[in-house]
C-alpha cells in the first residue's frame, strides 16, 4: 500500500526543524527526522508517525554509511511523494576571515552544504515516485553580511545547487531553496550573542528581537510546509517565504 506523501526533515529536534516536522505529522504525514538528538516530545505525541534516525550532520563518514543502508530506502519504498527538508544549519564561524579557525570552516561546509547535497542525491536515487526537494536558505545566501562570510556562502552554495538540479529538468524532481525571513530560533540568540567587533550588524538583529520582528518558528514552518506541497512549488528554484503570496 503506498503512502501518499511522506517527509523527511533534518534538525528536527528543536527550532524550525521542529516546527516543520510538527506541521508535517498534525496533516497525518510521516516524517522520518535526522539529527543528533531525537525529539521526545513530538515522538510521545506522534509514536506511530515519526521515526527518528541518530545522525550527526557534520560526520560526513557517518552520513555516508548511513545513506548507503537500507533505512532510507526502506522509509521511501511506499512513499508516493516524498518531501525532504534540509533544515538543519549552522551559523559559525562568525567574524573577519582571518579570525575563522580551519575546522569551524570544514564543519559548517559539511552541515549547510554537504549533507544536504548528499540527502538530496541519495532521495532522487531511493525514490521512484515524485520527489519535491527544500534546501532551507536564508536572505544570506543573496546579500554579504560583515563577519558571516561562510555561512553566506554555504547558502549561496545551496541556491545554485537547487538551480542547477531544476536545470537537469528531472520531471520526477521539483527543489527549491527557500529563504524563510528571521525566525525566533536558537540561531537568532547565537546572533545577539556575537561580539560587535565579529558581527557590525549586531544592533539591527537585536532591534530585531526587541521590536517583535522575528517569526515564530510555528508561523514560519506553517507556511513553509503550504508552499512545498502546493501546486507552485519548483517553479523557481529559489524562493523567499516573505515574499510569497
């Protein structure tokens, strides 16, 4: 019997990751979620619609021997369409580039490029059926910020991945990296917490907090979880929430 729409979200643990596997599992979607830790929470409440794998995104071995065994097969086997969200990301290292120590470098280009990258080609391989991509991006990936050099090039890296895959023109396949605005997670409060002298742009992200401008990760993972089911999605290969209808 084949399930109509499944998903597999990563960082689904806490933050947005969270939200959207949230938003997922309440429209009755199974979702499978990688990340370091599981979510207690949502598996007490969804034990029969979540399953939960133990993977550490910046572990590229580790990823690697994973995908290359039978669980994400097994997950995709009866999946009509499958929905995979590349949610989980990391910020660091933060500050100028002579300040960024090699390996902060190596694992934030592991976490926001290379798993997503290697999630998504093993999904086109494992799935027969319709296969809908989200590469979650960020306004970064589009203008340079002081200090975020890296984290705007890894989200730089993942818009021009999604145009290129929708260039491959797979009729099976749409993708979409997606910009979601400034969401109220963990992120934000690692920003507010940069010193100035790594970070000019603190104050704005700050005002950001103090005036009430951040979505909340529900509002956010909501509309996110809307538009990668609906019929527009893959249109454009990149997208921002804030300026979707």
């Amino acid at each position: 019997m084949t399930t109509p729409i499944k998903a597999i979200v990563t960082g689904h643990s806490r933050g947005l990751g969270a939200a959207i596997a949230e938003r997922c599992l309440a429209r009755g979607i199974p979702v499978l979620g990688l990340a370091r830790r599981g979510n207690p929470e949502l598996l007490a409440r969804y034990p029969d619609r979540l399953s939960e794998a133990a993977i550490d995104m910046a572990d590229a071995a580790a990823l690697a021997a994973w995908i290359d065994g039978s669980d994400l097969r097994a997950f995709c086997a009866d999946a009509g369409t499958l929905l995979l969200i590349n949610n989980a990301g990391t910020l660091g290292p933060v500050g100028p580039i002579e300040t960024q120590a090699a390996a902060a470098i190596a694992t934030a280009v592991q976490i926001n490029v290379a798993a997503p990258l290697m999630l998504a080609g093993a999904a086109a391989r494992d799935h027969a059926g319709e296969l809908r991509v989200v590469h979650i991006s960020s306004g970064a990936a589009r203008s340079p910020y002081a200090g975020w050099s890296v984290y705007c090039a890894t989200k730089a890296a993942l818009d021009h991945h999604a145009r290129a895959v929708a260039a491959d023109q797979n009729p099976a396949l749409r993708i979409c990296s997606l910009a979601p605005g400034v969401v109220d997670t963990d992120m934000q409060t690692e920003i507010r917490e940069t010193p100035e002298a790594h970070f000019p742009l603190l104050k704005r992200f700050r005002q950001l907090k103090q005036n009430g401008l951040l979505t909340a990760p529900d509002e956010a993972a909501r509309r996110i979880v809307d538009y990668s089911l609906g019929a527009d999605f893959g249109k454009t290969p990149t997208a921002d929430l804030r300026e979707l209808p």
